[in-house]
C-alpha cells in the first residue's frame, strides 16, 4: 500500500484539492479586509496561495458560512444568543469573499451552515467525485471551522496539511492547539503557504530564454 506520507505528495494537483474556510466578511458594508488587523497576514498569504494554485490548476472549495434561521437548530440559536458578537446581518448568504480572493475557472463554491463543512452539506461527495484524496485546509476560525473540519477529514479518510500561515488567527494558543493536536492525532502535515509554493512553482515549465543573438 502507497501512502501519501509527505508534503509533495499531499499537494499534487492530481488528488488534492484547497478549502477555504469562512473567509468572508462578516456584513455587506464590512471594512476593506486588509484594514482588520487579525486578517491581514494570513488573507495576505492565502490570496498568494490561491493565485499559486490557479497558476497550477490546482482545485479550491470556498466554504461560505450562512447561519439563516431556516437552519439553525434550538442548541445553537441559545449559543448564539449568549455571545456578545451576535448579529441577525451577520453571516448572510450574499456575503462577498474577502478583498483579493478569486474565484478562478474549475473552482467550487459551497454554503456551510454549521460549524464543520461536511455538516449536512455536500463537501464529501464533491471531494470524492473529483477523486480527492487530500486537503489542504485555510481559513479561519483556527479553533472552530479549521478544526471541525481537520477532524473529519481525518475521520472520513482524507490525508491533511494545515497551512499555518492562511488560517486566521495565525499566531496564539488557539492557533497551537489546533496545529499541535492536527500532526500528532491526525496525521496532518503542518507547512507554510510559502513551502507550497515552491513546490507547486516547481511544476511550471520555465519560460524558454530567448536565443542569443547571432544563432
């Protein structure tokens, strides 16, 4: 049995597929995203590595989150109520992706009404219909949609690599817990947007120099 053990392989465009997760904003008349100080490093590199993986023609799934009360059981609109944050426009399913996310030719846009992207939603059959058998995971939040979402592709058989700097927040207690638990109980590869990078860089042909005068 061949397993997908490292990095290059878990990021070939012939079996991998990009999720973002949430990146959204959060109302319709939301602050440009590079203004919201938590976003601004990891939005930077994920709209790097996106740009990356359409060079490549490398697959991405946004996940939008859409929280209608056509959908939300009573648990969750009791969980809700108590948090200070809590906004009816949030979240709505018009929302726009974040500034300077695109999405290209061949991608997927899916809504997540729960906190996992596989909740009562299509994201597995999309995945196994395209014949995926790894996922790289971006977005935020680290410590609920990245997480929710790392289990169960864990669960349901899917090699992992968590993009440490393309989830939001990048940095923190949140941040290392999910990381830390992600390679030691999921089997997840933890890289960089820039080590993916490079690789899949290195699967486009270089542009042939022109020929030296006089031949």
């Amino acid at each position: 049995m061949s397993f997908l053990a490292t990095l290059a392989q878990r990021v070939d465009p012939a079996s991998a597929a990009l999720i973002v997760l949430d990146m959204v904003k959060s109302e319709p008349d939301s602050p440009p995203s590079m203004e919201i100080p938590r976003l601004r490093n990891p939005l930077g590199n994920l709209v790097r590595l996106v740009r990356s993986a359409h060079r490549v023609g490398f697959p991405v799934i946004y996940v939008k989150n859409s929280y209608s009360d056509w959908v939300r059981l009573d648990n969750w609109k009791e969980a809700w109520s108590r948090r200070r944050d809590y906004n009816p426009r949030r979240y709505l399913e018009g929302v726009e992706l974040h500034d300077g996310l695109e999405v290209g030719e061949g991608d997927a846009v899916m809504i997540k009404r729960y906190y996992s992207a596989f909740a009562h939603g299509p994201l597995d059959l999309m995945l196994r219909c395209k014949g995926i058998k790894s996922v790289l995971l971006t977005g935020g939040a680290v410590l609920g949609a990245v997480e929710s979402a790392a289990k169960e592709c864990y669960v349901r058989g899917y090699y992992l690599v968590l993009v440490s700097d393309c989830v939001v927040p990048d940095s923190g207690p949140d941040h290392e817990i999910v990381m830390r638990h992600g390679s030691s109980k999921l089997g997840a590869i933890v890289a960089t947007s820039n080590e993916i990078i490079k690789h899949w860089d290195s699967l486009v042909p270089r542009k042939k120099e022109g020929k030296k005068a006089g031949k």
